[in-house]
C-alpha cells in the first residue's frame, strides 16, 4: 500500500466506491467535509476509531487516526459499514435509528471487509499479485483470517464475563487483576508475559472496558457477520454451497446490486423491528447460527486436524510458573468452584 502511495483519502475513497457498486449510498458532502480521517498535529485527540450519527440526516462523521496499512484498511470499511447503517435508517423515527442489535452494527462493515480481504478482490485492486489461488495460498489465507476472526472470539467472550463478575459483585475490586487473568488463561490460553499483582489492573488497558462500551457486542458480530456474507454471497453468485469452485473464502460480492439491495433492505429497517426479523430479511435464518463461520473455515479446519494429527500436536494449553494470583487468591477461587 506504501509502495502504491496509498493515502487515509484514497482508502477511504475505495470503501466508498465499494459501497456504491453495491446500490449502497455513496457518502454524503458533509461527510467528506466534516470527518477526521488524519491525526491532527496541532492538538491532542482520542485516537480510538469511531463513526458519529448526528441525528439530523445529513450530518454524519467519522474520526479516525489513520495509518497506511492494511489493518486500517479493514478499521476504515468497519467505520463506513457505520456510517452506511446511519444513512440507509436516517428516514425512521429517531428511536428506531438504530442497529437491529449491537451486534449487527459492529457487522456491517466488517462485512463488506470479508469480501475485500478475499484474494480475489485483493487481486482485482491490485494489492496481490499473481494468478489464481493454490491450495497452499488458500490455506494460508484463512489461516491469516483465522488469527483475526477466530482468536478474536474467546477474547471478547473473556472481557464481558469478567466485567459481568464485576456487575454481579462475585468479582471485588481487590481480585480485579487475579480473576481477569484467570479467565484469560482458562478461556483463550494466554497469561501474562511477566509476575501480576493487584497493583496492576490490566483489564483497563482495552480501549472498551476504561470507555464503558459493551463488548458482547464485537462476539455477536464476529459470528453473524459471516452469516451475512454467506448470504449475500449466494446472492452475488459467488458462492454455491458443495461447488468447489464457488468457496466462501473467496468470494467477492463487489458490484452485485442483488446482495446490495438485499443488504439495504435489512438495514432500512433499523432497530424498528425485533432483530430476528432483520436477520430473517437477509439470511432467512431467525437465529444467530455460527454455520457461516464454520463453512468459511472449513478448509483451514480440516487442514488443522489432518496436520496436529500428522505432528502429533499437543491440543490444549498448561500454566507455566507466571503467577497473577496470590496463595489466598487462588485458595477462594477453589473455594468457589467447590461450592458451585
Ligand atoms: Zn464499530
């Protein structure tokens, strides 16, 4: 991308255009005029990425810090998958102008980012090179959105239940750092690099948990989103469940007006009707299934095991000697798990 001489202006230009070959609304002048797509040098701002619905139907914003890389790239489609919610519910009532659930706000763009960040369409603009994809190539790329996708899911799951301990009172300031910990290792198998005590409390180092956002909201999203790109994939033609030639993992729906459309018909409806007739609009499921998800993996899924069998690969995870609980600690949480 730096090669190319991409700016935050040409990348924000290309989710735009990608939008709008879907029939989705092109971003309005004020957007343009009035968003921050660069860090500014002459003052301090929160840097952490976010998309503004002013509620009047014409003003709409984004302010992100952008840097030329390809995780920004994804950053920008997710704040216009924003922004294009904002503009496709603006004509509802100001109750209804929101997600059909969090969730499916968080979904959006990082919708439209699952068919960019296919090889296919990576291809198409230029930032991959070569032909058609090998095996080896395929695996590597759902190897590289699995690290995104899948790893994410256990982590976002982790930070809800512990701040939830800590709604509930089971979880007391004095066992913030030992309990955040303990569900990080238990959950998603990863401790902390060196000795924790109380006397850090690392939870609030997520941009989420110091801001007081939700964060069930990015887990719902992760799965759903690969709902919807199996929808609207279908749509585009570009997927055909069994056809070996028509995968998930490359699909790109770049330019259907049918999965456009269908797109805009679920996020018109705001958050106007229940979210399982949102879903329903465009997927014809009712509930949030995880089967998108799977069948995007699958391939990567199957390698996995064929390969941990072939090495006969440890599966799972043991505590080292790092310690982030104390004797006492670690005593009543036992305790605890007895009781329970
Ligand atoms: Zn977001």
């Amino acid at each position: 991308m730096q090669e190319q001489n991409y700016t935050a202006l040409k990348m924000f230009q290309m989710s735009d255009e990608f939008f709008r070959s879907l029939n989705l609304t092109a971003m309005p002048e004020k957007f343009w005029k009035n968003s921050i797509i660069e860090k500014p040098n002459d003052r301090e701002i929160v840097c952490h990425a976010s998309a503004w619905d002013f509620y009047d139907g014409e003003d709409f914003r984004i302010k992100q810090c952008t840097t030329i890389d390809y995780e920004y790239f994804q950053t920008t489609h997710h704040e216009m998958g924003h922004i294009q919610y904002f503009l496709q519910y603006r004509d509802q009532p100001v109750i209804f102008r929101d997600g059909a659930n969090p969730g499916f706000h968080e979904a959006v763009g990082d919708t439209i980012a699952l068919s960019v960040s296919s090889p296919k369409h990576l291809r198409r603009v230029g930032l991959v090179s070569g032909d058609a994809e090998d095996e080896q190539t395929e695996i590597n790329q759902l190897y590289k959105m699995g690290i995104d996708k899948i790893v994410f899911l256990p982590f976002a799951y982790t930070l809800d239940l512990f701040r939830y301990g800590v709604f509930r009172g089971e979880t007391q300031p004095e066992d913030y750092n030992c309990h955040y910990w303990r569900l990080r290792e238990a959950l998603q198998g990863v401790e902390p690099p060196v000795n924790r005590t109380e006397e850090d409390f690392d939870a609030a180092a997520k941009y989420h948990v110091s801001a007081d956002v939700e964060y069930a909201r990015y887990y719902v999203s992760f799965i759903i989103q690969f709902q919807f790109h199996r929808a609207l994939c279908q749509l585009a033609g570009e997927y055909v469940p069994e056809d070996l030639t028509k995968k998930l993992v490359d699909c790109d729906i770049y330019q259907s007006v049918a999965a456009g459309n269908a797109l805009a018909n679920m996020l018109k409806m705001g958050s106007s009707r229940p979210w399982p007739d949102a879903m329903e609009a465009l997927t014809g499921q009712r509930a949030m299934r995880a089967d998108g998800l799977l069948e995007y993996f699958r391939p990567l899924h199957d390698w996995l095991r064929a390969e941990n069998q072939r090495t006969g690969e440890y599966i799972g995870w043991e505590s080292s000697k790092i310690q982030y609980c104390t004797g006492e600690q670690r005593a009543a949480l036992e305790a605890d798990a007895r009781d329970s």
